[in-house]
C-alpha cells in the first residue's frame, strides 16, 4: 500500500505550493508594489487554508518579495537598483567564499569531473554559430548545475544553507537574466566572458588558488547587474525581465 503523506507533510506541501503562486502573481504583475495582502484575501483567491497561507507569506517576507504593515497584513514591496545590486553582491560574495574553501580544501575527484564535463557542454553551446532562445535556455540548466556543483565542491553544510537563502532573494540568482540575453546584441560576448570565468575559476581550485578563486566568483555574479542594465536600455528587453514590474525605475548602463 502506498505511504499517505503525515498531516505535517501535507501542511508543508500546501505551504510551498501557495508560496509559489503568489511569488508567480508578484513577478507577473498581478500584484503590484505596494498592493496590500493579507491571509483572507490570499485564502479566497488560492483555494488554500489560513495556516500554509500564514507561512508562506512570512516566507515570502524573508525572501524580500513582502513587507509588513503597521496596520496588519503584508504589501509587495518595489525595489532600487541598491537593492538589486546588494542582492547580486550577496550571492557573489557567498558563492566567491565557496570557490575559496574548495581551492584551499581539495576537492573530491568525482565533482572536479563533473566540474569539468558541464565546461564541456557549456563550450559547445557558447561556440555554436548562432545561439536561439532554444540555447539560451540550455545555458540556464548548464549554468545552474555548474553553480550547485560549485557549491558542492566546498562541502559546507552551513555555507550551503546560506547560499541557498541568498539565491531566494529577489533578482539574485545566477541565471536570472541570462533569457534576457538573448534579445540583446551583447549576448555572445557576455557568455564568452562568463563561461571565461567558469573555466578561470575552476583552474584556481585546481592549483589551490583561493584567493583567485574567490575574486573570480565575484566577479563573474556582477555579470548579472550587467546582463540588467543592458535589458533596461529599452522597454523591449525591459519588459522580459523577470518581475520588471518590481523595479523602480530603468537603470543606465555604466561601463
């Protein structure tokens, strides 16, 4: 006989789904900043109990999507370019001390390999003669595994954790604006450099290089405030990044 989900299981599963929903209706624009939202409203319009609904929106406010009012409830809050470039700085820094702790702990055999064979298939996706929105899809897979892989190689629970918070935060992943990309000209140029900095990175872990390991990540995560600042030169690419609707106001590119 099948194992039935515990009461707990099925409250976690319920929270999860209804976090997910209103972080969909947030990127999306049906929420809007400053729109106010409280456990009611969100029970009505997802079909979902008080108590996942209670959880996920106190998730959402650590994830930085909410705020809480004095008068009760939560709003949906906007963002500054600070903000955004605070979030990007976050993951670098803890992604930049992961690469560190590999280079300067040794890394297990079989995730240096795997290492390496995402560098494989990322070098034939960046070399091919023109790149689709198809492709550029595939370099979020390629690239998301390389990062966790990354992760792993440092073999730290607790840094594990942490990054793991610091990618729920709004704007902060790795491949957050990489389907952007693809409508701007700069595209193939930036892959290049990024994928530049994945095979520098992983040569410093292999000569025990932590320093250089660490700069490098931190480097290559402000490729995504680049990646952003070139989609906001026009409302075209403006509008294909993921919760637009959450930023202030367009940034200009700085060189």
């Amino acid at each position: 006989m099948p194992v039935q989900p515990t009461e707990n299981e099925r409250a976690s599963s319920q929270t999860v789904k209804a976090q997910l929903s209103l972080r969909d209706l947030i990127l999306s624009g049906e929420l809007k900043p400053g729109d106010r939202i409280s456990e009611l409203s969100v029970v009505e319009r997802l079909g979902i109990s008080r108590t996942p609904i209670r959880m996920a929106l106190v998730r959402l406010e650590e994830e930085g999507f909410l705020e809480a009012i004095p008068s009760g409830g939560f709003a949906v809050k906007a963002f500054s370019e600070r903000d955004i470039h605070d979030a990007i700085e976050m993951r670098g820094t803890l992604e930049g001390f992961a690469a560190r702790l590999a280079a300067e702990r040794g890394v297990r055999s079989a995730v240096m390999l795997q290492l390496k064979d995402r560098l494989a298939h990322l070098d034939e996706l960046v070399g091919r003669p023109t790149l689709s929105v198809d492709d550029f899809s595939e370099y979020v897979g390629l690239n998301g595994q390389f990062h966790a892989l990354l992760i792993e190689a440092a073999d730290s629970p607790v840094l594990t954790r942490q990054i793991d918070r610091a990618l729920n935060l709004p704007f902060a992943s790795p491949s957050g604006f990489v389907m952007v990309q693809a409508m701007l000209p700069e595209a193939r140029k930036i892959l290049t450099i990024a994928q530049d900095h994945h095979h520098c990175v992983v040569r410093a872990i292999e000569d025990r290089e932590g320093a250089r390991a660490e700069a490098l990540m931190r480097e290559h995560a402000r490729l995504a405030h680049r990646n952003l600042q070139l989609a906001f030169r026009n409302q075209g690419t403006r509008d294909l990044v993921p919760g637009a609707v959450l930023i202030k106001k367009p940034m200009p590119a700085r060189y």
